[in-house]
C-alpha cells in the first residue's frame, strides 16, 4: 500500500494487474509462464495507452520483473521506465537486450542469490539502467522500512523518467 500511496502523492497513477486468474494461480508453472505473463501486460498496456496519453512505467516483483522487461521490449511497447523489484529479470532472457526505456533494479542485500541474477541481467541490459541495493533487506523486502525504501526508490525512478521537467524526464 505504501508504494502506490508514494507514487500517487507524486503525482503518478497506478493500476494493479493480476496478470493470471485465480484458477490460473493454482498451476505454480503459471507463475513462471513469462511469455503468457509479458504478453498480458502488453495488451494492458496497449489498452490503457489508447484511452489515456499518458506516460507508462511498469512496475514487476518476481516473475512480475521478467514479465514487465520483455513487454517493454517490445518496440511498439510505450513503456517509458521499469521498476524490478526483488525480482527475477533474468528471466527476460535475450529480450534483455531489446529493452529501450530506463530500468531500476531493486533487491535486498540478504537476497544474495538474486543480487547475482540481477547483475546477469544487467550486464545483458543495453539501456540506462541501475541495480539499488537495500541494506538488511530479505527478498520480500519484510523488515521495517525495507518497503518503504523501495518506494521511494520507486518513485523517484519513475518521476525522473516520466515526468515531463524533471531531471531524466520526457
């Protein structure tokens, strides 16, 4: 809740997708599927960018991360910024390198695993990109304030590369 309350006080909106059903949700390799995920939030992006002319972050956790990555990929994808957020970009694979919009990479410093695989990724990255790492933060960022910090972080990505007069933005 802190992170969409941080984006909106900045002046950002914010769409929460589901991006499978509940009956979906049951198949654990669903969760994994990043080309049924990326291609959902595509069409949700494509549907919200011809009602609203607006600048588009996305914002992924987990698979979520991979999902936004290759959907931004896309060169008809309008995605302005990404935000990854303990997040398996790795999993974008080759389409790593087809990214275009600016991409924040946010993980834990006790998540020492996915520290390396955002590293991989961001080797594979050939667009502005920064890897944050929270101090004594786990991989679902539960320790006081660890969240908040990600959506400062957050926040200040996506106003730097958004919003039109400020620093990096459009």
């Amino acid at each position: 809740m802190y992170k969409r309350q941080a984006l909106n006080r900045a002046g950002l909106g914010t769409l929460l997708l589901d991006l499978l059903t509940p009956g979906e949700e049951t198949d654990r390799a669903n969760v994994f599927d990043i080309g049924l995920l990326a291609d959902r939030l595509a069409d949700a992006t494509r549907w919200l960018r011809r009602r609203v002319a607006v600048p588009v972050g996305s914002f992924g956790a987990s698979t979520g991360a991979a999902a936004a990555l290759r959907a931004a990929a896309a060169t008809d994808s309008g995605v302005g910024a990404v935000v990854s957020r303990g997040g398996r970009p790795d999993l974008a694979g080759a389409d790593l390198a087809a990214v275009r919009a600016p991409v924040l990479l946010i993980v834990g410093s006790d998540d020492t695993t996915v520290i390396d695989l955002n590293r991989q990724a961001q080797e594979a990255l050939h667009c502005e990109n920064r890897l944050e790492i929270v101090p004594g933060a786990t991989h679902l960022f539960e320790e006081p304030g660890a969240l908040e910090q990600v959506a400062d972080l957050a926040r200040d990505w996506f106003t730097a590369h958004l919003v039109p007069g400020r620093a990096g933005g459009i």
